[in-house]
C-alpha cells in the first residue's frame, strides 16, 4: 500500500508556522532583553528568547526527522502486510497445488500399477512361450501377493500347467518316435539311453515305463529272427549271408547259445574258407591274376590263421608282379586291331 503525499501537509504547516512565530517571539525578547541594557529582566528576557529561539530551531530540525522516520515506519509496515498478503494468497494456491499433487501422485500410483500388471502379464506369457515353467510360477506368485490378483493368478497357473503337460506330450511324442526309429535299425543302445532319460525325468508316465518292456521283447524277437534266418543261411549253404547273420547274432547271445552254434558256425567257417581256396586256385589256374590276388587278400584277412592263408602269404609277392605285369600288358592286347 502506497502512502498519500499530503499525509503530513497540515502537521507541517502547523509546525512551520509555529517555528516562525516561535522565531519571531524569540527575537522579539532578545532585542527587548538588549534594550535592557544589562539589567536582571533585561536578561531574562534574552535568555528567553534564546532559549525559544532554540526550541523553534529544534522544532524545525528535529520535527521533520520524526515525521520521516515515522512515514518510513508507515511504508515498512504496509509493506509487511502486503507481504503478509500475498504470502496468504501464495499459501492457499501452495495448499491447492499440493492437493492437487497429492491426487496426481495417486492417479499415477494406480496407472502404474495397471503397467506394472501388464508388463507382469506380458513377462509371464512370454516365460510360458520360452517354456521358463519356473521363472513364470515366481511371477505369477508375485501377482497374487502383491497386487492381489488371485484368481487370476490361479487362472494363469492353470494355463501354465497345461502348456506345461502339453510341451511335455510333445517332447514325449518325439522321443517315442526317435526311439521308434532306433527300434527299427536295431540301435538298442541308443534306444536304451533314449528311454533312461525318459524315465529319469518321467518316472511315473506310462508311456515311458511301457518302453522298457518293448524294447526287451524287440531285442528278443530281433534274435530269434537272427536265429531263424542263421538256420535258413545255413541249410541253403549261403555262407556269406550266414556269416554277416553271426557277426550281428553275437551280440545277442548268451555263453551258453553261442556254445550251442560253434559247430555250425566252424562248418560254416569251413565251407566259406573252402570257397575261398577253390575261388583262388581257378583265379589263378585261368592266369586272372588280379581275382587271385583279390582273392588271396580275403583269403588272409578273413582267416588269418589258416593253413592256407600262410600258403597264399608266401605267394603274394609273385601275385603282385603278375597282376603289375598283366596291368601293362592289357592296354596294348585291347589295342590290337580286329
């Protein structure tokens, strides 16, 4: 608030005019006292009007001071209470900002916390996608104790779960069918790893356990094919057949059943051994040198301990410089014209 200019104007006036006739008064008794000529009311009077011309001089010094000092305390404590105010009016829109931020914090408290849930839900979804059952389990407990989501947690636990067993047929349907395979080809041993990892993570699955009895009776019945079919090579005297029958058979028998067809199996050897001979001397009687030393390398690595493999050892060397020999020569019969 701003103080009027002529706030003091008459107080002023007043003052002046009573500082002029004080002044007047004042000179009045000093000359009067003068006139005296030195006597004792002659300097009272003097001494009165001195001293009156001391209290208008007062009056116009000191008598301004006190109105300004009065007027500078007027403006400061208008100041004040325009301060005090506009502080009133500031405090009031502060309570109103802080109300208003009060509600805000709270509007973006809940619009988090629907965030939060979405990317919660979002996180969880994608665990599930990634097959991550145990990371999705943890989120989806924490839906349930922090936001209080419980039925909609159990609804996604239950999602959870299904996709689980789901993911888990699947990957129990692709083993059956990579074991299947191995079944075919006789793989019993990768077969056997397959269904021990199987069982090792599904012990109490039914499928699993029924493959330990399959593959048990597929080896069984492999054998016995394997066995029929060594009977069959051998009576139709198919040594060849009958020896790759063997070579397969022997990892299916027991001491006691091998025991059993050593002495076919030493017929067979023979009979095969006698093939071999009677394929070498013709190849070599017939000058095929090539057959015979093709044949002879069969002979040894086949029966390396036979009679005849020391025979044909000692004969290699010659078999070698024929076969070289015949190899030069051929090119010159075959161009020979008709």
């Amino acid at each position: 608030m701003t103080l009027p200019t002529g706030r003091f104007t008459k107080t002023r006036w007043i003052q002046n005019a009573i500082a002029v006739i004080a002044m007047i008064g004042a000179a009045i008794l000093m000359a009067l006292g003068i006139a005296g000529k030195g006597s004792s009311a002659g300097v009272w009077m003097f001494a009165a009007g001195g001293f009156v011309l001391c209290a208008a001089i007062w009056l116009m010094t000191v008598t301004p001071l006190l109105l300004k000092v009065e007027s500078n305390l007027a403006r400061q404590l208008d100041s004040y209470r325009d301060l005090h105010e506009m502080l009133t009016k500031h405090t009031a829109m502060l309570e109103t900002i802080a109300e208003n931020t009060r509600i805000s914090d709270a509007a973006k408290s809940l619009a988090r916390r629907d965030q939060e849930l979405d990317a919660l839900r979002a996180t969880i979804r994608d665990d599930i996608r990634k097959e991550k059952w145990e990371a999705g389990l943890t989120l989806i407990d924490e839906m349930e104790r922090r936001f209080g989501y419980k039925e909609e947690a159990e609804r996604i636990r239950e999602e959870l779960e299904d996709a689980r067993k789901d993911r888990i047929q699947t990957r129990l349907s692709e083993a059956v069918e990579m074991i299947e395979s191995h079944f075919q080809s006789h793989e019993w041993d990768r077969a056997q790893g397959e269904i021990d990892r199987l069982v090792n993570a599904l012990p109490d699955d039914s499928r699993v356990l029924s493959l330990q009895d399959r593959i048990k009776a597929l080896k069984d019945q492999h054998k016995q094919d394997l066995i029929a079919a060594w009977d069959d090579a051998v009576r139709r005297h198919d040594t060849d057949h009958a020896i790759d029958v063997l070579k397969e058979l022997d990892v299916y028998m027991t001491p006691a059943e091998a025991q059993a067809l050593q002495v076919s199996a030493r017929n067979v050897f023979k009979e095969k051994l006698l093939q071999i001979g009677i394929q070498f001397r013709f190849a070599v009687t017939e000058r095929r040198w090539n057959d015979a030393l093709t044949t002879g390398l069969e002979l040894i690595r086949d029966f390396p301990n036979a009679r005849m493999a020391n025979e044909v050892r000692e004969v290699m060397d010659t078999l070698r410089e024929r076969a070289r020999q015949a190899a030069e020569t051929q090119p010159a019969v075959s161009a020979r014209p008709l």
